[in-house]
C-alpha cells in the first residue's frame, strides 16, 4: 500500500491557480492533491490525463463537465468525454458525484450551525446544469430559485424559474452540448489574460474583477438573497452588489474570499473544506475522496460512498462570515 496517494486534478483553467497540498485526515491515509491548469488548453490536459493515468489514484477534471445533469436527465458533454476516454486505469472524475452526494448538504448546515434561513428567498444559481443538486436543495428548504445560466454562460439576459430552466432544458441540450467549451464556462486563457500584476488569484491582480459588471447582469443579481455557484462563472464579468447576500460557491483561494467579502457578501460558503490557501474545487474534493477509498466511479452506491468516505475522514465545510467593519461594494 502507498505511503502517500495521489490524487490530481487537471483544470482547463489558469495555470497561476495551481497548487499541491498534502492532507492527512484522521479517518484515512495520506493523500498528495495536486491542481494543474491548463489555460484552456484540451490538448494540454489530454496529455497529463495520459500522463498521470496508472501513476495517480483518482484524476479530477476541471473546468469540464463529463455530463450536464438536471434530475435523472443526463446530456453528455464532448469535450469532457474526450478527456475520460484518454485514461485506461485511474478512475477519473469531474465534481459531479460530489455535487450530488456532499455539496447539497451545505444548505442544511447552514441552517442548522449558522441560522441562515433560505425560506421565502430568491436563490441565483450560476449554472443549474452544473450545480442542479445543490439547485435543488435550495429549493426544497424554501428558496425560490433562478436558473442563471443564460446569465453567465450564455451572456443572456434572463434567468429563469428552476421548473421552468428544466424544461428548457430538456429540449435545448441535446444542441447545446455541442457548443464550444468558451460558450459555457470561462476558459482558462480568459482567466489568465485577466490576472496582471498584484492581487487575487495566487497573488496576481485581476482588473477585470475590478470592473462593475454589466447592469444587465448586475440587475439580476440585486434581485437574489442567496448567490450559488462556480466562483469564476460568478466573478466572470467583474464586480457585483452582494451586499448582504449569502454566497454559495467552490474553488476559493485567499484573495478570492477578500474579494466577495469586499462585493459585500455577509457569509462565503464552500461545500469543500480549507485546505492551507485554498477550498479546492469539487473535483478535486472528489478525486481526494476516490484516492482515500478507492471508490470505482462507475460504482452503483457512489454517492453513498462518497458520504461514507467524507464521514470517515473527518471533513467539514468552510464557513465564514464577513468581518467586522469589511468594506463593501465600491
């Protein structure tokens, strides 16, 4: 048996977010979890899955989906496939089973340890086809909930009813997953050209955060209590009005945080623990948990294995509430 398990996550986004950390959960063994960006390059990435294919224990993807899911509806996604089918014996995961099995029950949590109440809110998700269990988790305990995919992947403004995004979905997926990757999700080059010298994003500024969003986006966002999703969907088109707002979100670095808590967010929440700098991304989680148990992701009690091994090992959410006297929204 290792010493030390490998868990990597290959991300098609900026490569100034990489890191690797080594973690040691009381309830398992030690496992190396390495992040590689890519900057949006799919050939890049397709290399290093070969690459790690047989030397990792569980490979994440990021800033891919292998799928886009909404309930037991599932619309696989090309480039997503293309990746998977380039390792032939590490298991290889993109989020989904976290999101589904882990990330849901940060709303319960919430709502028990921290007294936030989700009751008779507007939830904006960023992307419902991303995040459709943590949708529907905001739905049940009582928040009204938009689907902001138009939003922020397809830079339409309008956002709609989760029932109604479902639909919709439904008869528009099965084009839509054809779209090029850029269509739905920052690319990792886009990432990369906004961070020039100084501050977020592993110590390098970001001006294009800096910059107000467009009001078409801005509008929709002032009308949420509650902001869920992807953080670069969130923070894709610059600086947003979370004044008071809860957010909900995933692949946090230090400059990250600072810089919600300065759009005016008064709680940031990550499904995913805080590991040294970083809450990492659900992949990555999900790659970490695979490694610890060995888990096949094919296996049909996955996500009652996923729960199993997140007990066992100890893990918890990352919370935090904004300090006292933060600045807000400039």
């Amino acid at each position: 048996m290792k010493a030390v398990r490998l868990a990597v996550s290959i991300s098609l986004g900026s490569l100034s977010r990489d890191y690797r950390v080594l973690v040691s959960p009381p309830g398992g063994p030690r496992v190396e979890l390495r992040r590689i960006g890519t900057g949006g390059d799919i050939e890049r990435a397709a290399a290093l899955v070969r690459d790690y294919d047989g030397r990792a224990d569980a490979i994440g993807l990021g800033g891919v989906n292998l799928a886009f899911c909404i309930g037991r509806r599932r619309w696989a996604f090309p480039a997503g496939q293309y990746l998977l089918s380039q390792a032939r014996r590490t298991p290889v995961v993109d989020g989904a089973g976290f999101k589904e099995a882990i990330e849901p029950d940060i709303v319960r949590k919430l709502a028990q340890s921290r007294g936030v109440s989700f009751a008779g809110t507007t939830a904006l998700v960023t992307s419902v086809l991303d995040r459709y269990p943590l949708a529907h988790a905001l739905s049940q305990a009582g928040a009204f909930v938009l689907a902001g995919d138009p939003l922020f992947a397809l830079r339409v403004p309008l956002a709609l009813p989760l029932g109604a995004f479902a639909a919709a979905a439904t008869l528009t997926m099965p084009a839509l997953r054809h779209l090029p990757l850029r269509f739905l999700y920052p690319r990792g080059d886009e990432l990369r050209a906004a961070e020039q010298a100084g501050q977020p994003g592993m110590g390098r500024a970001q001006p294009r955060r800096e910059r107000r969003a467009p009001w078409w986006l801005a509008a929709w966002v002032r009308r949420a209590q509650v902001v869920a999703g992807d953080f670069h969907l969130l923070a894709r088109f610059g600086r947003l009005d979370l004044g008071g707002k809860v957010v909900i979100t995933s692949a946090l670095d230090d400059a990250d945080v600072a810089w919600l808590f300065g759009c005016g967010a008064a709680l940031v929440a990550t499904a995913t623990p805080r590991l040294e700098r970083c809450s990492p991304a659900a992949n990555a989680m999900e790659a970490l948990l695979v490694a610890c148990i060995g888990l096949p992701p094919a296996a049909g009690d996955r996500p009652a294995g996923l729960r199993r091994a997140w007990r066992e090992l100890g893990l918890q959410p990352y919370v935090e509430r904004r300090p006292r006297g933060g600045a807000g929204v400039g």
